[in-house]
C-alpha cells in the first residue's frame, strides 16, 4: 500500500488503533465489523482487510481504494460498498465504523430505534439514531438502505445485524460507537425500571444546537508524531504486546549473560 505523508498515514494509524480498540471493547469478534477513512484531495479511501481480526490489522495490510471504488491494492472488507454509498452521499463524513456491539446489536435484533431523545449526549454527537431495515450483509441493497438512512444522522442500528457510526476522522467514528454502545445499555436498563422519559421538546432543540458545535479535542502532541513512520518513511508500528515481549525476551537473554 502506497499513501502519500501526512494525513493518509496518519489515517492508517487511527484505523489500525482503532480497529484494536473495537476488538478490547468487545464491539466485535473473530474478524467482524470494519473501519475506513477518506484520504484527502483525489487519493481515495483505506479500509481494513477482509478475514483478518481487528486486533491484528496492520498499516500494511489495509486495502487502498480508488475515488472511484477501483481497489487498488489489498483486499478490502466485503461490506465496502456500504462504507462508499456513505462517503458519496456525505461529503462531510471522514471515516465509517461498522462493528457489532453487544447492547446496540441486542436493540438492532429486536428492531428497536433509539430514535427517542431520552439521553443529552446521543441527542448532542448522534442526533436520531434509525433502525435500518433488514438487507443481507455485504450487497448492495443494504448499502442503498444504509446511506439513505445516514443521510442527516451520525449513526444507525442494522437490524439482525449490527450498527453504524460515521465522523470526520476515525477517532471521532469510533467514539461516536462507544456513546452509541453506551446508549443501547442504557436505555435496555431503563426498560427494565419501566422506561425512560423523553426530554422535553426545548432540551432537545437546545441540544441539538449543541451538537453543531460538537467535535472531541485534538490530542496532544505525542513524541511517535516525529518518528520516521508518521512521517511516511521506512519502519515499523510496534504494538504494547509486542513491545512487551521484546523486552521480555531481552531480560531474559541478558540474565543468561548473552549480552556482556
């Protein structure tokens, strides 16, 4: 996979970290759920690989895609087509997750919405969040019904299936799951005391003012932004468990006097 420096290498790192965050949350299992973002100007899109588990992607195992939706290089997920009606029909959408988070695909199976403005911070990042209509995964029918349903919201519930966040950059994609997966428990907890109550209507236009402004902060300058990777050129990404066994194996190699 060939990208150019700066935000498409920072694009492939998001997904990549992201993509282990979905994995440790429990948003999916085995090699479900899949991550993509908009590279800039004409250089098209990344997306995670097919068959391979999200904690175990790598910036050079993604797939690279076409403006047009010509792969490139890799083999990208079967639910792509799902990820391209989104980005052409939401110009303003950096990055699409697909997961299957246990809560929200709990309300997904059962055809419930929460499309009901009981919870401040759903209103604020996600505005309603529709229930699509069951499409076998991966075809084109459900990516048709997908995209018209994301057409003014920032998350939706596939029925039988699984749920659908979108935002400017990966980051604000997968967080937008996680309130999303936050939700779906909350509202399965307040059915269990009888139901919850809808904000009133003035809380929700006011809210809703809110969320125009919404966006996380930038996170802070790391040291990893300088190193010869984030700046496109040759190396490695070096994940904790592996850095972990590294200096495993090299206390162990020292302690044998292997080093003096």
């Amino acid at each position: 996979m060939s990208i150019s420096r700066g935000r498409g290498v920072e694009a492939a790192r998001e997904i990549v970290l992201y993509g282990a965050k979905m994995a440790e949350k429990g948003f999916v299992a085995a090699t479900d759920g899949n991550l993509s973002a908009r590279l800039p100007g004409d250089e098209g899109f990344l997306t995670t690989p097919t068959g391979v588990p999200k904690g175990e992607i790598s910036p050079e195992s993604l797939s690279r895609i076409s403006k047009d939706g010509a792969v490139l290089s890799g083999s990208p997920s079967s639910e792509w087509p799902m990820h391209m009606v989104i980005y052409n029909k939401r110009h303003d959408v950096g990055a699409v997750v697909h997961a299957h988070p246990p809560f929200a695909t709990a309300l997904a199976c059962a055809n419930v919405a929460l499309d009901q403005p009981f919870l401040s911070e759903v209103v604020i990042s996600l505005g309603k969040v529709p229930l699509v209509q069951f499409e076998i995964p991966s075809t084109d029918e459900l990516a048709g019904r997908v995209a018209a349903a994301m057409s003014n919201c920032n998350g939706a519930l596939l029925a039988n299936h699984g749920a659908v966040t979108v935002g400017q950059d990966v980051r604000t994609a997968y967080f937008r799951m996680e309130t999303l997966e936050q939700a779906a428990r909350i509202f399965l907890y307040a059915k269990l005391l009888g139901g919850g109550k809808l904000l009133p209507e003035e809380a929700v236009s006011r809210l809703k003012e809110l969320g125009k402004g919404y966006g996380l902060s930038p996170l802070p300058s790391q040291a990893c932004s300088n190193c010869p990777v984030a700046s496109g050129e040759d190396g490695i990404y070096l994940k904790r468990d592996d850095l972990q066994k590294m200096l495993a194996d090299f206390a162990r190699l020292a302690a044998k006097g292997q080093f003096r």
